[in-house]
C-alpha cells in the first residue's frame, strides 16, 4: 500500500504555542531592527549618552503585541518581575528596565517618522519573493476601533437661516455654482469627491488622510446605526495567503470608499503579477474605484449599491441583455482583448414561439468600458462572480484576528497620531506572524521529505 505523505500545516496558533525564545525569535527575524532602531537613535555624538538599550526596547514593544499585553505599564511589571522574559527581549543583566516615559518618547520618535510603513512593506516584499503571496483576489474592507480619548461634548450649530423657497434665477444658479466650486476646490483632499484622488501620487493622499479621533457610524447586522468614536483600519488583504498587502489609518468618520483609491495604488506597487481581482462590499461602489482598477488592468468585483436609479430597459437586475420576452440571456465568456462580455440566448428561447422570427438575437456582447460599474468581468450575477466575491470574507477573518490576538482595539494613547503608531505596530506584527509561521511550514516540510 502506497503511503501519501500529508504536509504539514503549520499556522500562527502553533507558532505561538512554541516556546517563548524560539516564537520572539522566529517574529522578530523577518523585521529589520536595525533600520527602526538607526531611525530612534541618537544621529550625533554631542550631548548625553544614551544610557538605554533601545534595541531591547523595540523588541519589547513587539513582544508586547505578541504576548497580548495590555499596557507599557504591564510590560515594564514583566520586565521586573520575570528575569528569563527580560533576557528573551534582548535587555542584559546589567540593564535598567525603562520607565514609562522612556517608552513615551520612543513611541514619539517612532510617531515622527514612516520607518514601520516602510518595515511593512518590506517585510510583505520578503513574502512575495518567498513565493508565500500567489494570490489572484484582493479583498478590501474596514474595521473601526475606539479611541483612547473621551469624546469631546457636541457643538452646538448656530441655526441656518430659512432658504428661499422656489426654484433660482438663471444669474443666481451660476453664480451659486461658481461658489460651490469654489469652496470644492479649496477642501482638504479627502472632504473632496472620491474622483479627486485618481491623478494624485500615493505618497500625497497617504500624507493627506486624516487621522483625528472623530465620530463613526455604520449600520449593524440588524440594520440600525452603531456609533463609535476612535478610528478606522482600512486593509487589503490577499483572499489566499490572508497577507496584509496594504493598510491605511483614518479618522473614524472617514467614509469606507474614500481609503480604496490609496489601497489599491499601493497593491499595484507591489511586485504581484498574479493579481486579476478586486473586491469589495457595496459601500465601495463608486465610478472611480472601478476606473482606478480598471487602469490596474484588473477587475472589479464589487456589490452593487442602487442609488435611486430606475430599472434599466432592456436589461435584467444584473444588468444582463433580455430577449423580447425579458428572459434574461446567459453569460458565456470575457473576451480580454477587446474587454466585451459575451451573453448566449436564453434557455427560453428553445421553446418560444418567437425564436424564428428574427426578434432576438442567439449571442449579445457588451463592452465593458460603456459603464465600468455596471459591466464586470466575470458578469455580475453569474457563477464565477458569486465565487470570486465570496472570497472578500477573507479581509473580515484578518480584521477580526487584528481585533482579537493582535490587541488592534486596545487603543492606549490620547492623539491620532501616536494611535496610528499602534496601528502599525499590531499589522506589522501580524504580517510577520504569518510569514514566521509559512517559513517554519517549509522547513518542516522540508524535514518530512528528507
């Protein structure tokens, strides 16, 4: 009998089972420390000696993501109170344990700069060269989290006064039109149309996000608002490999549709060939994120979100061609090369009594780009696309990871700013989990087929 030798799979719960020197080790190994600890250091020789060990330091910072730890304070009781759990962090005998504030002004540091955007991204490059990320699906979605702050008391607005009723004269309506785009033109990016943000560079709108504590809403499965205050983590995340590629850090009142140009500028930085899909809820259905992955050369698999717009003639609710009878046509296949959507004649049609009248048609094509939101490919409503957006559950797994063993909700510090630092560190954390956890797979792997 024939022995079928099954691959290990070795996921983040068994690496976090490991013993604490092999699991700190096996993280810690994929992020370049020394880039992040040349970034906090002192440039200069001039002034005082740096008496602590801030290599130590950002270790222990990881570590306290890792052993879900909840505050600096806590850390700083472990690195007392447990000799071994010191060693482990990279602080010697001899080393004084540091205070809060010593902390303080490294996560400061760390504030001030991009070295853990740019860490990310590295250590996402390791994955992809690895062979690790072969997806061809990327989900995108947001999480909300509270904010550290109480929420400040409501303002109240000086009432508005009473509009003039009736419809404006032709010299009223332009000039009302010359002020509204004026006062369009002078907005932050963000406060701006999503359209905006198509001919800006992404280092520009990642510069441009808004990052203050604010009031957030969003409807629960019941249907009825939840408000929050605190912020928001936008991911775009591989539907396979669940790899965070992108991640971007808002205000919690930012609107979900308005991160996904910035996402998806940053996966098509990415050196992934591989990539064919992307997907996303209905509160992502707007005409520029379907251009913006359009000039990706990708496509769009995104739920259709009716703003009170009438029932198109002449086709069905997924926007499929119908027959004289309105029996909806069946789609066949996506021809690449001129971007058309091929639809085959209706089952019906065998049967009806009009098949040789030369009413309808047996084969309907429909280009693509005559309305990219209405038009994808595969077509909406069929098998293919059904499949395709299912896969978008995998980002909702990764938020609900980050929120649960990663400590995203655990929110410590009082500014946007410094919460964006904690956001950073817990994706960051995870991307390296999860690569940790696929390059011990291969070596076990590896030992089996030795």
């Amino acid at each position: 009998m024939t022995i079928i030798r099954q691959e290990s799979l070795f996921g983040i719960q068994e690496l976090y089972d490991m013993e604490p020197t092999q699991k700190y080790e096996a993280i810690i190994s994929t992020i370049n420390l020394d880039a992040i600890y040349y970034e906090i250091n002192k440039k200069s020789r001039l002034g005082a000696p740096v008496k602590l060990n801030y290599a130590a330091m950002i270790i222990s910072i990881f570590v306290r993501i890792v052993e879900r730890i909840p505050t600096i304070k806590d850390l700083i009781k472990r690195l007392n109170d447990d000799i071994t759990f010191k060693w482990n962090c990279g602080f010697l005998v001899s080393d004084k344990v540091p205070s809060e504030a010593a902390y303080s002004r490294i996560l400061t540091k760390l504030s001030d700069s991009k070295i853990l955007e740019k860490e990310q991204e590295k250590v996402t490059l390791q994955a992809i060269v690895g062979g690790f990320i072969t997806d061809d699906t990327v989900a995108i979605d947001a999480t909300h989290f509270e904010a550290r702050d109480q929420a400040p008391p409501k303002e109240e607005k000086p009432k508005a006064e009473p509009k003039k009723r009736g419809r404006k004269s032709k010299e009223e309506r332009e000039k009302w039109l010359i002020e509204q785009a004026e006062k369009e033109a002078h907005l932050p990016l963000f406060e701006k149309k999503i359209k905006a943000q198509l001919n800006v560079p992404l280092a520009e709108l990642r510069a441009e996000v808004p990052q203050d504590p604010k009031w957030g809403v969003k409807k629960n499965s019941e249907g009825k608002n939840v408000f929050w205050y605190g912020y928001k983590g936008h991911l775009a995340v591989g539907t396979s490999s669940q790899y965070i590629l992108q991640s971007l850090f808002s205000s919690g009142s930012m609107n979900d549709g308005k991160a996904a140009i910035p996402l998806l500028k940053g996966v098509n930085g990415l050196p992934l060939s591989t990539l064919h899909y992307q997907t996303m809820d209905a509160g992502y259905d707007y005409d520029p994120i379907y251009e913006q992955v359009h000039r990706m050369g990708q496509q769009s698999v995104i739920a259709y979100n009716k703003k009170n717009e009438g029932d198109p003639v002449g086709f069905d609710k997924q926007f499929a061609p119908t027959c004289f009878r309105e029996h909806s046509y069946r789609y066949d296949s996506f021809d690449a090369r001129y971007e058309t959507l091929k639809f085959t004649g209706p089952k019906e049609c065998k049967d009806c009594p009009l098949a040789n009248e030369g009413i309808c048609q047996k084969v309907d094509k429909v280009k693509i780009t005559t309305d990219l939101r209405r038009y994808t490919a595969p077509a909406r409503g069929s098998k293919s696309w059904k499949t395709i957006f299912k896969r978008r559950t995998a980002v909702e797994r990764v938020n609900a990871y980050l929120k649960e063993f990663f400590q995203l909700n655990n929110v410590r510090y009082r500014t946007g700013k410094r919460a964006k630092v904690h956001f950073d560190i817990v994706t960051l954390v995870y991307n390296a989990s999860k690569l940790a956890a696929d390059r011990i797979n291969v070596l076990l792997n590896q030992q089996q087929a030795a």
